[in-house]
C-alpha cells in the first residue's frame, strides 16, 4: 500500500508542476500550429499583403463547429509536416473546453492534454522500470525522476505532441525489454505481444516521425544479440526452429517496417519544406551537435536559470558551472551503481541492453545531422527519443547507491526539482521567441495605434503574429493592432516588393500610427517618409525576434 501512496505522491507532485501557470507565456509560433490544426482549421484564410485586424489574424484561433477529424488531417497533410494522431486527439479534447471572450480557443485546454500525457509518464516508466528491473526501488526513482525532470515538464507544458510520442517510447520500450529477456532466457516471445508491439510503433510513427529514430536504436541493438547468436553455439543458431524467442520478433521487426514504409512518400515531400529548412540551414561541421546533445541529456535531470535575458550573464555562467559539475558528479555516482547492478544477471544484460540504445540513438542523431546535413540537435524537444531511456538508466544506477550515498542522491533530487521550479518562472528551457517581452515592449512603447508588419514565408510567419496578438490582447483588450503580412514569393511564384509594399501601406494609413517591423526580412524605408521617424531608443535584444519601431505623426 505504501508503494501505491508512494507512486501516487509523485504523479500529484508531476501534475502540479505541469499545470500551475500553465498559460503564463503565450503560444509559440509550433504550438499556434498545433492548436489550428488540432481545430480543422486552416492558416490560408489569413489575407496576405493588406493590413488586417487582431481579430481576422486570430480567425484560426476561432472554432468550427462543423470542422470534423477529416478536416484535421486534411489541413495537416497539405500544410504541414507532422503525422495526424495527436492532432486528431486533439481535436476531441479542445471540444470540452469553452471559448474565450474573443471566441478563441482555450489555450490551457490545449496545453492541459499535453500535460495530461506527461503526467501519465510517471506510472508508465514505473511499470516499464519494474519490468525491466524488478525492483520496487529502482521503479519508485524512474517515477520520481520523471514527475521533477525539467526537460519532462519543458515539454508537458506546450500544445505539442511530445509527450504523447514520449508514452509510446516507454509501452515500445517495456515490449523490447520482453523481448530482450526472451532471447537471453530462450524463451517464446509471445506473439501477441509482438502484435501489440507493432500497433504501439504504428501509432509512435503516426504521433512523431523521429519515433523511427526509437526503433532504429531498439533495431541496432537486437541485431548485435542476433549476431552474436550467430557464433555457433551447439549447433544452433537464430534461424534454427528451436530458437523460439526470435520467431515473433521478426514478425514485429517486420510489421513495424511496413508500418513506416507507408510514410516514405510523405519523408520525401518533408525534405523539400520550407517549413523543415531551419534544420539544414547553419553550418553543422564541428563538435557544437555533440555538445549540445550532452547538454540536453543533462538538462532531462536538472537545470537552473539560463535566460540571459533577465539575467546577468554572470549567474547564467555560474548556473551552468554548477551544472556542469553537478552533472559529472551524477555520472560518477551512477557509474558506481551501475558496477553494482553488474552483479545480478538479469540487470546487466538489462543494463548493457539500454545503454546500447542510447549509444545507437545518439549514433543515429550524428548521422543525420553531420551524414545528412540536417542538425537535430538544434531544439532539446527531438531528444524525447532517448528521454525515458535515460530516467530508466539513471533511476537504476542511483537507486543501487542510495545506501551509499545517500545525501548526494538526495541533493541530486532537490536540484533536479529546483530546475522544475525555474521552468515554471520561465527562467531556464525559454523559446527562443520571446513575444511575451516583445509585446510587453510594443504596448509599453507605442502610446497610440499599431501596425506590426513582418514578412511572411509559410505559416510559420502567421503563428509568431497571432502569438504577439494573443499577448497583446491579455495586455490591453481595449487596444487592437493591426497587422500586415507581407508575402515573400516562393520559386515559381510572381515577385513582390515587401518593403515596397509597406511604404504604400504608410503612404495610406490613416495617421498617427506606430509602425513595428518584426523579422521583416526586406529593405525598410518607413523613415524616408515625410513625418516618420525611427524609435532610437534602446531596445532589449529578444533572440529571435528582429524588430524595429517607427511613429508616423499626423499629417
């Protein structure tokens, strides 16, 4: 009873750190997305090249009563890059929450199923550390670890499908420890089992596409057991008829293929996306990849505040100074349980099992990023692939120490929980697109009108505005901007002038007027005109925000 109470405190502490403040920051250009899809809506209805209202801008915000599953996948498939299955989750999920005053969707009944999922995770890694483990223990720290990780909570807290594909990893996960304990034990690998296996990286691949990146490393490390099978042992080997365990393996490893197979036409239209340029755009020579996945493995355990934002670039040097070694020193207290779990059987084929997983996925990573030119180490959230892995491992080797250590393991848990508590202030895990600060400076600067103008590409553009006017209106509901999103052609497409087009916008706007420009990625000549003037006062650097302010007096 005590072990259930016990479980049941760490999923009431993963759900308070998952759903207080749950809306402080606004929507993010990724989870804007999300939620208009998630409703059946579409972003093409938003008028380009003609100042338009906070309330036509946010019109996908609004919900269709007759928008139904189809248009959900319809409007994904044609203008995104994501498999449909959380989406359609979604869809009946913001169906129990009410508009806003606007007529908006609810932005925390689109992030609370995200949260939901990820509160979930903490009795799902129970149950997969327990099976693997079959240690009390050991499953009681893989669900703590999970309900206090900040890289759990970063994700749980947005509209997206991370924690989703984070719960399919851990019930694919729980079948490759079955079977890896079939081909050890020569026992029969049920095929029922295998069945489910196969449904379980079906729906994974359909909720994220990098969940093929999970079966790729559970791939990899069954085929070392195959080859190594393949020594004669006896006379037998795996192909033999006495070997019962990898029968219905094949049957998994072969239903999975095909299920993925069936995506290989959509991969290749993915490729050619703007919306997927970002990650092939820097130069990804060099060891930055590497150091940044280490980074975001560490940062699963704990952070403290980085925003250098808000902070003096001291502290946030001093911060990652004590997580530095901090981490080390977590590494050398888990090396030595991991020493100790070597002594029983059943936990080192276990442990080398999963540990061969992280090392075949951080593999695959490199070899998309530095093979292929694409860096996915770029955002953390990609590494939801070897997240519950790395609680698994962790939460093993710690707990086979704790009697050894256990004020270090203790203090590693109250650091791991403070970095929960700075995700929460928003001071650690922060978007690059800040339009929180960004509003907050567009209302407190501009004492009149507004116009916001950026330069539009593909939806993307669309998301980062209606992310500033979500904000703008919990500012002010009283002072509505207005909005001008100048289309930049795509190859093919009939060439236009974006700055061209503001002066005219400027040369017709009633006046006075505040002019902002945000990520305009065109030539701007607002203050060539007569009576317009550039904002020279100091402005705070927001990363991935470029914006500039001008006012247009009265003629």
């Amino acid at each position: 009873m005590s072990n259930v109470l016990l479980l049941l405190l760490w999923c009431a502490i993963a759900l308070a750190l998952r759903l207080v403040w749950l809306t402080s920051q606004p929507p993010w250009t990724d989870e804007c997305a999300t939620i208009v899809f998630s409703l059946g809506n579409s972003f093409l209805g938003v008028p380009l090249d003609r100042v338009i209202s906070t309330s036509a801008l946010m019109q996908p915000f609004v919900p269709d009563p007759e928008a139904g599953v189809g248009d959900v996948v319809r409007h994904l498939m044609s203008e995104s890059t994501h498999p449909p299955v959380y989406f359609i989750l979604s869809h009946w999920w913001l169906q129990l929450f009410p508009t806003t005053s606007e007529g908006w969707v609810s932005v925390w009944g689109a992030r609370s199923l995200s949260a939901l999922f990820g509160v979930l995770a903490v009795p799902a890694i129970y149950g997969c550390s327990w099976l693997a483990f079959r240690s009390r223990s050991m499953a009681q720290f893989a669900a703590a670890l999970m309900a206090v990780s900040p890289f759990g909570i970063f994700l749980a807290r947005e509209a997206r499908h991370y924690t989703l594909a984070i719960l399919l990893v851990i019930a694919s996960l729980c079948c490759f420890i079955v079977a890896i304990r079939a081909i050890r034990s020569d026992e029969r690998f049920p095929v029922w089992l295998a069945i489910a296996w196969i449904f379980v990286n079906a729906i994974g691949i359909s909720t994220h596409y990098f969940f093929a990146l999970n079966l790729g490393a559970q791939f990899l490390v069954l085929l070392a057991f195959w080859l190594a099978e393949l020594v004669p042992s006896g006379g037998r080997t795996p192909f033999a008829p006495t070997s019962i365990s990898w029968k219905s393996i094949y049957l998994a490893i072969l239903g999975t293929l095909v299920s993925g197979l069936v995506w290989v036409p959509i991969w290749k239209t993915i490729a050619d996306s703007r919306l997927t340029q970002w990650v092939s755009d820097g130069d990804v020579a060099g060891i930055g990849a590497i150091g940044r996945l280490f980074v975001w493995i560490a940062t699963m355990l704990f952070v403290l505040p980085t925003d250098n934002s808000i902070l003096p670039i001291s502290v946030v040097i001093v911060c990652g100074i004590i997580l530095g070694v901090a981490f080390i020193g977590t590494i050398a207290i888990a090396y030595r349980g991991w020493q100790y779990n070597k002594r029983d059987r059943q936990h080192q084929v276990i442990l080398h099992s999963l540990g061969g997983y992280i090392v075949a996925t951080l593999a695959l990573f490199l070899t998309v990023t530095y093979g292929f030119g694409n860096d996915i180490t770029l955002a953390p959230r990609f590494c939801f692939v070897c997240f519950p892995t790395i609680i698994l491992l962790f939460s093993a080797c710690l707990a086979s120490d704790w009697k050894r250590d256990r004020h270090k393991i203790i203090a590693i848990f109250g650091l791991s929980f403070l970095g929960a508590i700075t995700v929460l202030f928003n001071s650690s895990y922060m978007q690059h697109e800040r339009a929180d600060a960004l509003a907050k400076y567009i209302h407190d600067s501009s004492n009149g009108p507004v116009l916001i103008a950026t330069t539009h590409k593909h939806h993307g553009q669309t998301g980062r505005m209606m992310a500033l006017a979500w904000q703008l209106d919990r500012l002010d509901e009283t002072r509505s901007p207005q909005f001008l999103l100048a289309h930049k052609p795509l190859p093919g497409e009939a060439e236009t002038n974006p700055g061209q087009l503001l002066l005219d916008v400027v040369d017709n706007i009633p006046r006075p007027i505040y002019i902002w420009t945000v990520n305009f990625h065109a030539p701007v000549f607002v203050n060539d005109r007569p009576g317009c003037d550039k904002d020279k006062r100091e402005r705070p650097d927001l990363s991935s925000y470029r914006y500039r302010g001008y006012y247009c007096e009265p003629e």
